[in-house]
C-alpha cells in the first residue's frame, strides 16, 4: 500500500455547538392535548406536573393504555418530544425528561427517534459537556427498554449516544482548559489565534493525515479555521470581544506552537461534535473497547459516498488550479501576476516598516488611476473566469443568468469578484514580504499579517472596487459583530467588528475562501432562485433530449387523488426513468451534510410515492396519455436521484441509486471513465500544464448510449462498486484525556482506480 495514491479528505469541519441550557420545563400533558381528551389522558397517566411520579410507578400505567388512543391524541405532538425533554435535562430534571421520552417511544419509535436527532436532546454539547442528568436518562431509558419493547435500531442508538455522553468529561476538561487559556490571555489570543490560521492559509498549508491528531498539521487549512471560530465563539462568550483586542498578539507564544495547541484542542472538540451528529442524523454507531470510542457508519457505503463525494470536489478544486494556469498562458493576466510586478517595482514605496507603538510592516496603495482601474475594471482576470466558470457549471445556470443575478438589489455577483480582486491583490503583497520572515523573524512577520483598519478607511478602499451605496451591503455580508446572535464562522465572515468603528480584516482567509458559497449561505439567496425553471431539471433533460424523444422537465400532475411531481421523466426505449435532482450546497460541516440527505431521503420518498402509483397498468398508461407520448407499457421503471453536490453517489436509499450529476453528466453525454496524471511545468515562457499516464475507456456499447447502457448504469452500480472497490480502510484517533475517540473512515486509493480501469475494455458495460 505504501506504493499507492491515498486520496483522503474530510473537509467536513464541525459547526459551532453553544453551550448552556434552555429554559423553562415544559408542563406534562397540559396544552399538548386535545381539550376533549386533556383531563381524562392527563389523570389516566398519573403524570401530574410538577410533582412527577417515580418510572415504577408510571411506566405500568403508560403501557396499560390503550396505544392507538393515546398515539392518536398525540400524533402532532410526539415532534416536540425531543426539545421537551432537552428542556428538562438542562435544568436537571432528569425524572421528568424519562417520561417525556418513555412517552414518545411507547406512542412511535420513529418519530421519536427522529425528534431526539432532530433537537440533539442527547449531545452533551447542548449542555456544556456536562453530562450527569444526561447519563441519569440514557440509564433509566435503558432500564425500561424491555417495557417500552424498544426496537433494536433504538437501542443500538441509545447505547451509542451514551458511549458518547461517558466522553463528555474528557471533552469538558478540553473546553475548559480552553476557556481558562483564553481568560489569562484576554489581550492578546484573538489576534494570535486570528494571525497564525491566517499564516495557515497564506503558505498554502495541505493537510497531512500521516501525521498525528496532535500536530497541527494533521488538519486541512479549512479544520484549522473552524477550531478557531469556536475559540473566538469562546473568546466572546467567555470575556467579551473589544476593540481593545485587536491591537496586541503573543508572537512569541505562536512561535513556541502555544496557540498551535489551543486550535488543535478546537478542532478536537470539533470533532467530537461532529461525532455527536454523525450519531444522530445518520445512525452511526459507537463501539466502545479498552478506551477507545469507535465512530463507524451503519453501512460502509454510507461512509464510502461521504467520503469519495469530498474526494471527487477536492479533485475537482485542484483541476481549477491547472485551468488557472492554462488561461494565464492563453494571454489573460493574473491578479497574482499584477500584484508580483506592482511589488517588485514598488516595494519600497509601498512596503513601510512602522516603529511605533510596535514595530511592524504596513502596506501602502498610492490613490492613483491606473490602480484604481484594476479594481474597478470589467476585464476580468485569469482567477475570476475560472472561478465564475465553476460557479456556472455547479449552478447549472447560463453566464447570462449568472450576470443578471444580484446577491442584493444592485450588488451582483460581478461586482463581489473585484471586491476578492481586491483582497487577493493585498493578501499577495503582504505574502511576498511576510512568508520568508517566518522562518527568521517570525514575530514581526505575525505582527504585520492582520491589518485592522478605520471604518472609513476600508470603505474608502472597497470604494475602489465599488459604488458607494453597494460598500454597506458587502460588509455587512462579509462582517461580524461580537455578541451577535447565530453562528460565527471565520470563513463565511471573516471580518470582525470592534464596538468603535474598528475592522479586523485576515485577508488571506477573506481573499482564499469559497466567496460565492458563503456569500450564498450568509446572503440567504441562491443564483438558482433567480432562473426561471429549476437548473438541475432543466439541465438534465437537454442531457437526455439529445439521445431520445420523450423526455419531460419538472412534470406535475394528479394522478389516483395525489398530486405527483417529477423533476425530469425519460421514456428511453422500453424503460420509463425517473429522476429526482437535490441541488443543494456543498455541505462544509456535517449539519448541512445531514440537510443534502435529508432532501436525499425526501427525493427516495418522492419516487416511492410515484413508482407505487405506475404500478396500476391503467395509472401509468394515464400518465403517458397526459404527457402526449404515444409509448406502450415500460417494460422496467428505473428511479434515481441526482445529488448536484457530488454527496453520497453510490449509495442507494431506499432501493434508489444516488449519482453525483457530473458522473451522471458524462455517462449520458461520452460514457468515459479516465484517470489522468497532471504536473506543473516551465517552458521557457511561463508555466503550462502537462497531461501524463492518461488511462481512458468508453462505456457505451455503441456511437450513442442505448437505453440498455443507462438502465445498466443505474441498475447495477457497477462503476460506483468499482470506486468503493478503491476504497481502503483507516481510522483517525483522537486522545481525549486518557480515552480515544476514533473514526472509522476510508481513503481512495488511485493506483487501484487506475488499474481497475485499464482492466475494462472499451464499450464494456457500465
């Protein structure tokens, strides 16, 4: 193996968990039931609050009743069982939450089930990672399992997220040595933390997952600064950001690696976090031994899709280098190139070392035209086609919709891409005279990365790229205040806000980032919203109508009393293909993964629903009449469900196939498999891209997919087994004070992929 490609990415990094508890206890029984049936039911379960009775008391006479009355009195209810019963951990009332959940699962396992994954009733982190009323549940719970008759996937569940729970006190003691850290260091850890993730990225810093958890290095760029959005979450829960924090840094601790350990702790908790919801939206389990605490997927497969669907982005993200590359030797410039030559002529112009309060360098922009033009200029550079070109191809949009598309009214996405002109143009000045001082004069280096500027003055310069009434919708896109409510995220806001007109701008992190994805995420708008038919149907059905004539975009009907909708439908030959698209993001932490499956599993629902409706002869030759195609009966109906984000191709829900849509993309339109060896080199006028090793076979068994090659393709998973066939097994262990928390996951390797597909011969079967 030593000899092979692993590919590995997690490039999953958790979201922020605040701590605390919620308040109020939520009454038993009073204003949940039915006024008919609210006395009767409340007597009849002797659960009066707020004197509640002991489990051998009540548990008896909940099982007594009569289930079908009591689940249909309940049947709306039962969703809020999960947060009731959170309510009453937070405030130690553990009695009280049993019942709520003995209730919940002797009425339905699964909606309770889903309630409890749903509200995270039990993560530890919802409570600050203390989890002694928590346990004190999970045990009664426990107890009463033969009573309650809890199916086997509950128990397995319960019995993991108390695995889970028993960490929470190793966990606690990382958090609060974190928080502690933080406190006796309040002047100085919000710019250090700040400034070395920013270092990260301005090195262009890859992960190295041979290394150990407890290296820094172990951690992807985008890890590193999630662990430090927790510790400025801390930072600002804990002591309250100030203006006063942005002015001084430890440099000699991050030097020292200090704050390399304080983000590894982050990221450690993170990860446990990650875990918690790995638990409870996607049924993975704990298997505690000597220990150790091993997070492993219900199925491999699940894991595998997670796992090859970063892969394949990651590949995706570093063939966008490469075309950076061959549109600059095409003759576009680059804003690299521009900025290279701006400081080599005008560095000492430019570049001024400042004594006072401390020594440091600053960067200077001469207010002239010809500056001015490059930011305010429509040319774009060789960074901004790739870039606006990948959006198109993952919005699935024309550059025409993407030109008419404003994020605000008045601010389109154009104008955005001058404003990361900007940054990346001053992010490059300060790496050209800050990276070679790290190795020797690392403390002036740090000192000078973080630039915090006057309100006015960064309007003023946005004003170079910007009209003026478009500067307050950017920053306040780009910008967050301390104390503010939601999530705080370093990349999707990376300028922080001092309480007396004072910004603190990482313009590595600001100008490196995933602009567009996070500018949607915090913007609350999509460029798909603004097309008038929904891109992934629409660009899937001109996909199909190429090769065969029945062929439909976002169909709806009635059909038996139930209204069906189908994002595209294809009678190809003697098979009728159904096709449900889910566009959503690319998920960056494991909370919108679990929203990209959860429209996975309501697209499995959907096509549940019509495949049992086209049973009925009559119903589907019904729904070929009203379509208007003159076709007899199909002789297979073939379902799947197209994730536009590249999430869990290969897995199958429910019986359907899930394809990553450039996958999908290809087989319809070459039916080429290829792996493909790419390297950077000089040719004496500039770097070009070399293509080398190139292995490539054809699919399709003739000129033209038939409808046998795609029934094939998603029928048999042939090409997805292959790729899980590459897939090779490793954990990634994590010491939390004296125990081990591990995940079980699975690295590509490519040498494998290469050779299983030098095995196939052209116009072999999908």
């Amino acid at each position: 193996m030593s000899a092979s490609r692993l590919l590995i990415n997690r490039n999953c990094p958790t979201v922020h968990h605040h701590s605390g508890g919620i308040g109020g206890t939520g009454a038993f029984g009073l204003g949940f039931f039915s006024m008919a049936q609210e006395r009767s039911l409340e007597d009849r379960l002797g659960l009066v609050s707020p004197k509640l009775l002991a489990a051998e008391v009540w548990l008896p006479t909940l099982v007594f009743l009569d289930k079908v009355e009591l689940c249909q009195a309940l049947r709306r209810e039962l969703s809020q069982v999960g947060d009731l019963a959170l309510r009453a951990i937070a405030v130690g009332k553990a009695q009280q939450a049993v019942n709520w959940l003995a209730l919940g699962f002797y009425c339905d396992q699964s909606i309770a089930r889903e309630a409890l994954g749903a509200s995270g009733t039990f993560r530890s982190s919802k409570y600050g990672f203390k989890a002694k009323s928590l346990l004190d549940v999970l045990t009664a719970l426990q107890q009463t399992g033969a009573e309650l008759h809890l199916s086997e996937d509950v128990s397995t569940y319960l019995a993991s997220v108390k695995a889970l729970a028993h960490l929470a006190t190793p966990i606690h003691h990382l958090d609060q040595t974190l928080r502690q850290f933080l406190r006796r260091n309040a002047d100085t850890a919000l710019k250090s933390v700040i400034a070395r993730v920013d270092a990260i990225f301005m090195t262009g810093h890859q992960a190295d997952h041979g290394a150990s958890t407890e290296d820094i290095g172990f951690y992807s760029k985008e890890d590193l600064a999630e662990g430090a959005s927790y510790i400025v979450h801390c930072m600002d829960t804990e002591i309250g950001i100030e203006t006063k924090h942005f002015n001084k840094m430890a440099e000699s601790k991050i030097s020292r690696g200090i704050f390399d350990k304080l983000i590894v702790k982050a990221c450690k908790i993170r990860r446990y976090c990650e875990a918690e919801i790995l638990v409870d939206a996607f049924n993975y389990q704990i298997h505690t031994s000597k220990g150790k605490s091993i997070v492993s997927a219900p199925t491999p497969e699940l894991e595998k899709s997670i796992r090859l669907g970063y892969i394949q982005e990651n590949q995706a993200r570093s063939r966008m280098q490469f075309e950076r590359i061959k549109t600059i030797k095409g003759g576009v410039i680059s804003v690299f190139d521009i900025s290279d030559a701006f400081y080599d002529r005008l560095h000492e112009s430019v570049v001024k070392l400042i004594d006072f309060p401390f020594s440091r360098y600053t960067f200077h922009l001469p207010d002239v035209p010809p500056l001015r033009a490059l930011f305010s200029n429509d040319a774009f550079t060789a960074e901004e086609i790739v870039y606006l070109r990948d959006i198109v191809n993952t919005e699935l949009v024309t550059w025409e919709e993407l030109e008419r598309f404003e994020l605000r009214p008045g601010l389109s996405l154009l104008d955005v891409a001058k404003v990361y002109r900007l940054f990346l143009f001053v992010a490059r000045l300060a790496t050209r005279q800050l990276e070679p001082l790290l190795s020797h004069d690392p403390a002036i280096a740090y000192r000078s990365l973080i630039p915090v500027f006057k309100e006015g003055v960064l309007k003023g310069l946005l004003g170079w790229c910007l009209r003026p009434e478009q500067i307050d919708d950017v920053l306040g896109l780009l910008s967050w205040k301390p104390g503010s409510a939601g999530v705080f995220d370093l990349q999707y806001r990376p300028i922080i806000r001092g309480e007396d007109g004072h910004l603190l701008v990482p313009m590595h992190i600001a100008g490196m980032a995933n602009w567009y994805r996070n500018l949607v995420h915090t913007g609350k708008i999509r460029l798909t919203d603004s097309v008038e038919q929904e891109a992934a149907s629409r660009a899937l059905t001109h996909a199909l109508q190429r090769h065969c004539e029945h062929v439909r975009a976002e169909y709806e009907t009635v059909l038996n009393g139930q209204r069906i909708e189908i994002d595209a439908v294809c009678r190809f030959g003697e098979y009728l293909f159904l096709f449900e698209c889910k566009h959503s993001l690319l998920p960056c932490n494991v909370h919108e993964l679990r929203t990209s499956f959860k429209h996975v599993r309501t697209g499995a629902g959907q096509l549940d629903r019509i495949i049992r409706l086209l049973s009925d002869p009559k119903i589907e030759a019904e729904f070929y009449r009203r379509l208007g195609w003159s076709v007899g009966p199909a002789d297979e109906i073939v379902t799947c469900i197209v994730s536009c984000n590249g999430m869990f191709s290969g897995l199958r829900v429910d019986g359907h196939p899930v394809r990553r849509w450039a996958e999908l993309l290809n087989m319809i339109e070459k039916g080429v498999v290829r792996t493909v060896q790419l390297s950077v080199f000089d040719d004496g006028s500039g770097l070009d891209v070399r293509t080398e090793n190139v292995v490539e076979r054809n699919l399709w068994n003739a000129t033209q997919p038939d409808p046998k090659f795609l029934y094939r393709y998603l029928k048999e998973d042939s090409l997805s087994v292959m790729l899980f066939d590459a897939m090779v097994e490793h954990e990634e262990a994590y010491s939390v004070g004296d125990s081990v928390l591990s995940f079980r996951s699975y690295a590509l390797d490519a040498n494998a992929v290469t050779d299983s597909i030098a095995e196939l011969s052209d116009n072999s079967s999908a």
